[in-house]
C-alpha cells in the first residue's frame, strides 16, 4: 500500500504540473493577443474613450469650423443635414482620432424615451493603402448581423474604395437593439471609419439624415 508520505507527494506533484501547464498557457495566449492586428470595438468607438485617449469636451465649437478641421487635415467632404445635428467630441490616441457628431433633439420611441442618434468619423494613418474590404476585417464586430451592403454603384455613396453595410446589434447599450449604416473607405494612406447609430425604434426617423450625410461624401482629390 501507498503509504501518506508517498501518496502526499505524488499529490503536490500533479498540482505543481497542472499550474505550470496553466501558465504557460496563459503565457502563449497572451503572445498570441500580442501577433493579432488591433481591433475597434463597439464601445471603444461609440460609447467608452479608448484607453489612453484624451478626451476633449467641445461642445462650445461651432460644428461648421469643426467639419472645416476635418476636411483640411483628412482630405473628406461632407455636410451634415440640419442644424439639429452638432458637434460633440473628439476621442484622440497615438493611433487614431475620433469625431462625434450628435442629434441634439433627437427623437422619441415608443416607450417615450428621447434617442439621441450620432454619427462617428474615425480617421487614422495606413502604412500603406489597401482594399476597403481588407481594412473592414479589422472591424469585425461590426460585420456580425449584416442586413445589407451598398457601394458607389448603389447612388447612397461615391467614394472609391469604399463600402457600407447596415448590420443590427442585439441587446446594445443597455439592451437596446441598434441599427447603423457603417461605411469603410481608404483614400490613399487614410483609412476611414464610418459609424451612423441609432435605436432600431427610431432608425427610420432617423434614416433620411444618414442617408443625407452618406451621400454628401467625398475625397476631396476625386471627382
């Protein structure tokens, strides 16, 4: 018979094993995080600031000096289709620089709740220019539940080297179903990132503004 000393030892052993095969793959996972291209998510975007951002509140900046700054450093047009729709932030980082744009009336659901639509722009420097549908995977989460897609060839834009989607997000912010009509686009180094949101209850109040914008689109070095 195994006596206690022996039977104890044997014990510690397999425990000494099963946390050092933890670790190490802990370890090697962690290595693997670190190989994988960074990735956006949800509320790095539209709801939280990204690690390390500096937020800057400006609400006070007039939203057409605002588009001004944005047109002149990333080389896009757009306008914006009433002056229900305003500047609201801007979340800044060593990789990437986000502008939000806001309805500040917004609109009410039928639970008699005000939704507050907004339009995010996320404009960061490429290493080089790649497709639209390439630069897309980075965002994954967002291609999850697509409902649609739409191009230049569909009239809703004219960038080049773009698409859109419109996908639905379940049980979002809350537990609110959302829509959005997101737009992926690369001019030249410039990858660009466009997130139109909005509680799927008010999203066809909403629609015709996105659409406005969406279509007001445009490189400003092509036709």
């Amino acid at each position: 018979m195994i006596n206690k000393k022996t039977l104890f030892l044997t014990l510690a052993i397999i425990v000494v094993i099963i946390v050092a095969v933890i670790i190490l793959i802990m370890i090697t996972w962690n290595e693997n995080q670190k190989m994988l291209p960074n990735k956006i998510s949800q509320q790095e975007l539209i709801q939280e600031t990204q690690t390390g951002a500096k937020k800057q509140e400006l609400n006070n900046t007039p939203t057409k000096n605002k588009i001004e700054e944005i047109l002149n450093k990333w080389n896009l047009s757009f306008q914006l289709p009433s002056e229900n729709w305003e500047f609201d932030e801007m979340d800044e980082s060593e990789d990437n620089v986000v502008y939000f744009f806001t309805n500040k009336n917004g609109y009410k659901n039928s639970d008699g709740e005000i939704i507050y639509p907004s339009i995010g722009f996320m404009f960061e420097e490429l290493e080089e220019e790649v497709d639209a549908i390439y630069y897309s995977m980075k965002f994954e989460k967002y291609n999850k539940n697509t409902k649609s897609y739409f191009t230049n060839e569909d009239g809703l834009i004219r960038l080049k080297n773009a698409f859109g989607i419109v996908a639905v997000q379940s049980e979002y912010n809350g537990g609110k179903e959302h829509t959005m009509k997101i737009v992926y686009a690369v001019n030249k180094k410039n990858g660009i990132f466009i997130v139109m949101d909005s509680t799927t209850d008010v999203f066809e109040k909403v629609e015709t503004d996105f659409d406005f914008v969406l279509k007001s689109l445009k490189f400003n070095d092509q036709e």
